[in-house]
C-alpha cells in the first residue's frame, strides 16, 4: 500500500488545501505528508500577516482634494483556511475595494483640519466597519491606518502661509498686550505715587497745624492775667 502514496511538503507559515477529484478533502500543515494518488494539492494559503499599501485621493468637505495613503495589515483567520481560498480569487483586490469605498465616503465628511485631527478615529471606523464584511471571507484586517495625508504642494504651502500669520497675528496681540499692561502699570505706580505724597503732604500739614496750636496754648498760658 505504501507504494500507492505519494508525497506533499508544506512550507512554514503555509497551509495546502487538498483536493481530490477536484473536491476539497482537507488541509494540511507545514512539513511532508504522504498523499493518496488521486488526491492533489489544490493550493497553498500564507498565514503570515500580509502588508498591503494603498492610495486613494479624495475630496475634503471644504473642497480640498488630497491623496490618502493607507497601510493595511490582512491576513487569514486560523481555521477560516478554506473560506479564505475558495471565496474570493484575488482576496488583497477586494480588501482594497471595500477599503477605498469605506474611505471615500469618511473623507468628503471632514475639513482638511479635521481630517489631520481625526486620522485615528477614521482609521478605527474603517477597520471596523470593513473587517466585518471581510471576515466572511476567511480573512481579518488586523490594522489599517492612515498613513500620509498629502494636499499637494500648493495647498501644503497655503496652509503653511496661513498658520504662519496666524502667529504673526499672534505675536503682535501679545505684544500690544504687554505694552498695554506696561502702560497700566506704570498709571498704577504713578498714581500710587501721587497718593502716597498726598498723604505725606497731608501728614505734614497736620503736624504743622498742631505745632501751631501748641504754640498759641503755651502763648495763652504765659500772659499774665
């Protein structure tokens, strides 16, 4: 009998699906497995995680157009072997597509600010609402991420003009800022200033007073009679 058997070597990392009369029978692990002759290896699927970039451009909500970059990270759900190689023939195209219309409906949602700010939150939303359509594929998107927002170099220098007078701007509030405190500050101490010599002006006419009526009252008391 085991003449009859033939042999099939998996690599590490890989499953084959077995077949036999074009019929899935099986799978089978990495290393060397005796085979009957009539069943064949059909295929082979990597479980490695596979790293898939891809670009998009799109509109923003305040009409500026940008090119999206995205790294998204796929790959086959352990026990899932068979769905992942029998349901889809090219599997990374269709993750692509559901990815790029899943991002071309957030983009035109948010300004191009936003979309800078909101980069985490859009990448969450669009593995969550794409890996549950793809897990009924035999595959799972563990990340996808935006990894470069580019609104081209006439924008990007715009935006950079922009943020530059705005601090400009910035700058020129506070300096008139600290010269208006400057000014009341010295009002304060000039007034301060005034009160305190009033005061002192005050004081000494008081004491001036009082010398006098201690003069008289000893006047009075030195005339006889």
């Amino acid at each position: 009998m085991g003449q009859l058997l033939c042999y099939t070597c998996v690599e590490q990392s890989d499953v084959a699906l077995l077949e036999t009369c074009g019929k899935y029978v099986g799978t089978a692990g990495p290393g060397c497995h005796c085979i009957l002759p009539w069943t064949s290896k059909a295929g082979t699927l990597s479980m490695r995680l596979y790293e898939h970039n891809i670009h998009i451009r799109s509109k923003t909500k305040d009409n500026v157009f940008v090119n999206i970059r995205l790294t998204v990270h796929v790959q086959v759900i352990p026990g899932r072997e068979t769905s992942a190689f029998y349901s889809v023939e090219a599997p990374l195209k269709v993750i692509q597509s559901y990815v790029e219309n899943c991002v071309e409906t957030k983009i035109p949602l948010y300004n191009l600010d936003a979309l800078f700010i909101e980069r985490g939150t859009i990448s969450q939303q669009l593995k969550s609402e794409t890996d549950a359509v793809i897990e009924g594929y035999g595959w799972d998107i563990v990340s996808a991420l935006i990894t470069e927002i580019d609104p081209g170099a006439a924008m990007t220098e715009a935006i950079n003009s922009i943020q530059k007078n705005q601090r400009l701007r910035v700058a020129v509030v506070d300096e008139a800022e600290t010269k208006k405190m400057r000014r009341i500050r010295a009002a304060e101490a000039a007034c301060e200033s005034r009160r305190l010599a009033g005061r002192g002006l005050a004081e000494q006419r008081k004491a001036i007073v009082a010398g006098l009526r201690k003069s008289v009252t000893e006047m009075r008391q030195d005339v006889p009679g």
